[in-house]
C-alpha cells in the first residue's frame, strides 16, 4: 500500500515533471530558426481542434528524446492523392502542398496517374500546372490526400516515410509510428483542406480556391450526393466568391459535361474511368463510377462495356467488376454487373441482377451506398 504521504510526493513529482514537459513544448516554438520544423506539432497541440487531429505526442517533446525525423522535416514532402486520380485527388494534393509551402516547408504536389478530362478543365480555367507524375515514393516523406489504403497509393509506399494523411475515407489505416491523421466526413477531401487554410488563418489564392471549389462540386456531384455536408455547402460558397465563381451550379455542370464526354471514350476507357479496386473477405472487387449528365449514351454500349469488364476480370483475377453508370439529373445509378457469382450482389442490394445490371434509384456515392452493403454482405 502507498501511504499518503508517499502519494502526495509522487503526484508532486509528477505535476513537476508535467511542467517541465510544458515549458520545453514553449521554448522550442520559440527560436525562429527551430519554430518552422516543429511548428505545426505545437500548434496543433494548442489549437481547440486538437481532438480532430489526435496527432502524435512524441512530436512535442523532442530535447529529451530527438524525434527521429527532426533532422528529416526539411526534406521535400511529396504531397499525392489516389492512383487514377479525380479532381479531389488532385486539387486537394495541389491546395495543401501550396499550405505546407505558407507554413514554411518544402512541399509538391504530385499524381499518381493521367488526369481526366474534367480536372484537365478546372487546371486549365485557373491557370494551374498538371502536378508531376510520381514514380515511387519509397524513402520519400509523404502526406496522403484523399486515400489511405496503400493498395491505393504510390509505388513503394511500403519504404516511404508517411507524414500525415488528409482523407474522407474510411479508414482502413495503420502505421508504425505515431503520424498526423486527418480525417473527417465530409464530402471531399478539398473541403478538409479548404478548412486547414481557414484554421491556419492563411489566405487562399484565387486559382487554388477554384481548384478546391471544383473538386468539391465533383465528389459531391454537384451537392447531391448523401456524402454532401453544411461544411461542403459553406465552403464552396466561400471559395466560389475568392475563384470568381458567379454560378456555382452551372460551373459544376460544366465540369461534369466534360467528365463525361462518354462518345469520345473507349469501352476500356469507360471500365477504368473512376475505379477502385477492393477486397472483401478476400474476394476482389474493382468498383468503377461513370458521372454522367445523360446515361442513353453510355447504356446503348451496354454490351460492348460488358465485354470489355469482362476482360478486365480476367485479366486482374478478380472476383467482380462492376461498373456504376451514375446518372446526376436522374440522380439514380445503373451497376453493371460482371461476376464469379452474382448472388452476394443480389443480397446487398435486394434486387435481381437482369441482363448484367441494377437500377439502383437515388445511389450517387460509392463509398457510402456501393461499398458499404456489399461488404456487410460478404463479411
Ligand atoms: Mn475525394
């Protein structure tokens, strides 16, 4: 038993050891030449969002115990969103190298593949250079934006040194050491970003907020997506006013025009146009999305679309491919269906799978009404 005596001298102790840690946590934001390596550690900590960042402690205390990437932190951090990016992908990789590079570091954003049409325009209407491809990113530091499966990311992201993740995913995540993780539910991870620029109290320019703007209205199909939150709505307005936006909604159909400019697409093309690829109870899913303003174009290729999923299934030995041809006037989905066994797809989604598809009236997201049923179905 410890007596109380005894007690009060350990919690005393303790308190002192307390301060101690407090006091160098201030001192080390202090020196100008120290404050930009370990800033943004420090500021999160004291900032009112802590619980939304839960970063890493041992960031804080770095005279007793060096952290091991103090003498990194200067190094370029590779900023990237997904493989076969879309417009979030990019343009949220863009506006947060661009915040890093405010705060003091040395940040670029870069991609995983070939952008698409639609992020083609919105780089193109606000002057804005396609990000460099990525090869790999072992030995690199990374941030990653708008993913965190590694079966989504860069080559060799296995030996990179992760940074932080910004995402509006789930989260199917783990690390080894302790790192900045931001996530948060909403309908892009642009808007995240947009928000970080606000929290940091640094000014957005005006072609980083259209890029920001356009990537929201793209994952949140224009709003209408259920993944669309208060936070998209005000956050769009906000940079729709910095990008000199007057209409958000006709920008918005006009980048969906030109991301779904189907007659010009090959079959292939379509089948990989938007996809990901995922494992559900060791049966791999490639789950592909198709925007489109009018789907009479891409449903009157029905069969060639199915030929060339169905090579695609063989190629990649996978379990099902399923392309979702998402109809943003009708606000409905038709899923094409390619499958070892249609029957798990039938129970997730309580319909019969006829001539190779579903109509699936007011499924817009992926992430929120594909994937989730099927993989409660198939675990
Ligand atoms: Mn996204």
């Amino acid at each position: 038993m410890v007596d109380t005596k005894e007690f009060a001298q350990i919690q005393k102790k303790r308190d002192r050891e307390k301060a101690m840690r407090m006091r160098r946590t201030t001192e080390i934001a202090e020196p100008p030449d120290r404050r930009r390596s370990i800033m943004h550690f420090v500021f999160i900590k004291q900032n009112k969002y802590f619980k939304v960042y839960n970063p890493s402690c041992s960031n804080l205390n770095p005279i007793k115990t060096p952290h091991p990437d103090l003498s990194r932190v200067m190094q370029m951090i590779h900023v990237f969103g997904h493989r076969n990016p879309d417009t979030d992908a990019i343009c949220s990789a863009i506006g947060y190298a661009y915040l890093l590079r405010q705060k003091g570091k040395e940040a670029k954003a870069f991609r995983l593949g070939e952008i698409n049409a639609e992020t083609k325009l919105v780089l193109e209407r606000f002057g804005v250079e396609v990000p460099e491809m990525l090869e790999s990113a072992a030995g690199k530091d990374v941030w990653l934006m708008d993913h965190n499966e590694f079966e989504q990311s860069a080559d060799g992201i296995e030996e990179a040194n992760i940074v932080g993740v910004i995402d509006h995913h789930k989260i199917k995540f783990s690390y080894d050491k302790p790192i900045t993780y931001i996530a948060l539910p909403w309908g892009s991870s642009s808007t995240i970003v947009a928000k970080l620029f606000e929290i940091e109290g640094i000014e957005i320019p005006r072609d980083i907020a259209g890029c920001l703007l356009s990537a929201i209205l793209s994952d949140t199909v224009i709003f209408k997506s259920p993944t669309t939150t208060d936070v998209d709505r005000e956050m769009a307005e906000k940079l729709a006013r910095i990008a000199g936006i007057d209409d958000l909604k006709a920008w918005g159909i006009e980048l969906f025009k030109a991301k779904s400019k189907i007659r010009e697409k090959s079959a292939r093309e379509i089948v990989l146009n938007d996809y990901k690829v995922y494992d559900f109870a060791d049966k791999k899913f490639l789950i592909n999305q198709v925007e489109v303003i009018d789907d009479s174009d891409v449903l009157a290729r029905k069969e060639e679309i199915l030929e060339e999923m169905r090579k695609v299934k063989e190629e990649q030995g996978l379990f099902a491919v399923l392309t979702m041809v998402t109809d943003i006037m009708k606000e409905g989905t038709t899923l094409l269906v390619v499958a070892d066994d249609v029957s798990p797809i039938e129970r997730a989604f309580g319909k019969k799978v006829e001539e190779n598809a579903i109509w699936l009236p007011g499924v817009m997201s992926r992430k929120k009404q594909i994937v989730p049923p099927l993989e409660k179905t198939l675990q």
